[in-house]
C-alpha cells in the first residue's frame, strides 16, 4: 500500500514540475522578447536604458528559478527510482502526462464512493491478528485437555532346547492422562492470551473509530482542494491577462519596466499557487482511495 501511494505522489510530482518547468521557461521567453524589443527602444532612444537593466535582471532571476527547478526534477526522477528498485544508471521515460492522469470534476467523484471499513487494509490486517489472537487462547486452555499417548510393546525371546524357537506376542496400547492439578503456569498462560485478546479487541474498536474519523477528513480534504484549486485557477487567468496586457502598454511606452516586472512577479506566483493547489488536490485524491481502497 505504502509503495503503491509513494510511487502515485512521486510519479504526479514529477509531472507537477515538468508543468511548473515548461510555465517558466515560457514566462523567460515572453520576457527575453520584451527585453530585446527594449534594448532596440533604447537603442533609438524611445526607452531609457534602466529600463533594459531591470528586464535583464529578472531574465537572470528566472534563469536561476528554472535551474533550481531542473535540479529538483532530477532529484525526483531519482526518488522513483529508489521506490521502484532501478538501477540509478537507467534512464526512465514517464508516458504519460498530467492532462491524463488528473481531471479536477473526475476526481471530485470519489466522494460519492461509500466508506466499506471492511475493504480497508489496516482494518483487514487487524481482523486477521484479532483472529489469531482469539486462536491463543484455545491452545492455552487444551493444556488443561487429556493427554493421549499410544504405546507398542514387541518381546522376542529365544531358548535352544527341546521347545526349539519361542517368541512373546508384541502388545498395542493406548493410555489416557487427565490432570487433576495443575500449576499456576497454565492458568497464568490462559490469563495472559485471554488479556492480549481483549486488548486487540480494544485496538479494533479504536482503529475503527479513526478510520471513520479519517474518512471524514480526508474528504472535507479532497472537496476543500477542489476548491482551492478552482479559484488558483481562475486567479491564474486574471493575472495572465493582466500581464499580457501590462506587456502591451510597456511596448507603446504607457507602461514602466517596474510596472511590468511586477506583473511578470505576480504571473509567476499566480502560477506557483496553481501548481500547488494541482498538488494538494492530487494527494488529497490519492489519500482517500488508499482508504476506500480503490
């Protein structure tokens, strides 16, 4: 079960930040263009040159966030292959990409899903060992049981004389013990597995109360990260369209290089937020069909 959601969250995360990577490297080429567009303006003096510094410092900016997102890339195409047991050497190909794997409606469905505490791991787990450990308290008390044994007896005797070669019949038998005292040992054994099966009982009681517990929460989890994600989304295309038309006015001059670089800083977090939402509502969706087990 760990293994399966480790290799899920890994998996997504890795599509995350491929997303998160192209996002970037598109917000640098948008910039680099503007950047150009303005050492040509300042070059015929329509634009001051302070204006160029300040878009070839957040071209460097940008650089340097796309690098540090490279390197976390790497690291988690690393991580996947620890949890699936590659060889570090051999490189791994993802087939799939995030638009087929995630659809926020889809994976709203899951709430529909009733909770069957019965199909859920851990409590499958603990059933098998309350089982057993009910089983321990038969085998404690057969020691106040009967014992059976059987036996085999076989005399072979042999005499030189007139009665010639003499041989004794062989004897079967079987004998039953029954105790009448006993030691404490026994009793304190029966005791014990008896206590050890109330405590189970216990653990089983409270381990299904956090189950339902659980099932709660990580659907408020998954509704309020459908949520979230919805308005980063939309916040996501009001700031786009802020920038690009920021980008415009910046072009004919009604528009400063801090007016744009600040649109371009808002992009950038308007982006983050969404990927972080995109992730909080795809662990939230793992979590709750690791539960229901689905």
């Amino acid at each position: 079960k760990d293994i399966k959601a480790n290799v899920t969250k890994t998996y997504m995360q890795i599509l995350l930040t491929e997303v998160t990577l192209n996002l970037l490297n598109d917000n640098k080429k948008n910039i680099e263009t503007l950047y150009e567009s303005t050492v040509e303006a300042v070059r015929v003096g329509v634009s001051e040159e302070t204006d160029a510094d300040q878009l070839l410092v957040q071209v460097a900016s940008m650089q340097n966030v796309i690098n540090q997102t490279e390197r976390g890339l790497e690291l988690l195409r690393n991580s996947l292959k620890v949890i699936l047991g590659v060889p570090f050497d051999q490189p791994i190909a993802l087939k799939n990409t995030l638009d087929d794997l995630v659809n926020a409606e889809k994976q709203l469905e899951l709430l529909n899903e009733p909770f069957d505490i019965r199909r859920n791991h851990d409590y499958q787990l603990l059933e098998k060992q309350t089982e057993l450990t009910k089983k321990q308290i038969r085998l404690a008390e057969w020691e106040y049981g009967p014992q059976l044994a059987a036996f085999y007896q076989y005399y072979n005797q042999q005499t030189f004389g007139d009665e010639g070669f003499n041989m004794t019949p062989h004897s079967v038998g079987v004998s039953v013990s029954m105790p009448i005292f006993s030691s404490g040992q026994r009793f304190n054994k029966v005791r014990a597995a008896k206590t050890e099966y109330e405590k189970m009982l216990n653990t089983k009681q409270q381990t299904t109360e956090q189950l339902m517990i659980q099932n709660s929460q990580l659907r408020f989890n998954l509704n309020s990260a459908y949520e979230n994600f919805k308005v980063q989304q939309k916040n996501w295309e009001v700031v786009e369209r802020v920038f690009k038309s920021t980008s415009q006015k910046f072009k004919y001059g009604t528009a400063s290089a801090l007016d744009l670089t600040q649109a371009n800083t808002n992009l950038i977090n308007a982006q983050t937020n969404y990927v972080s939402a995109l992730t909080e509502l795809v662990n939230a969706h793992v979590e709750l069909q690791l539960l229901l087990n689905k």
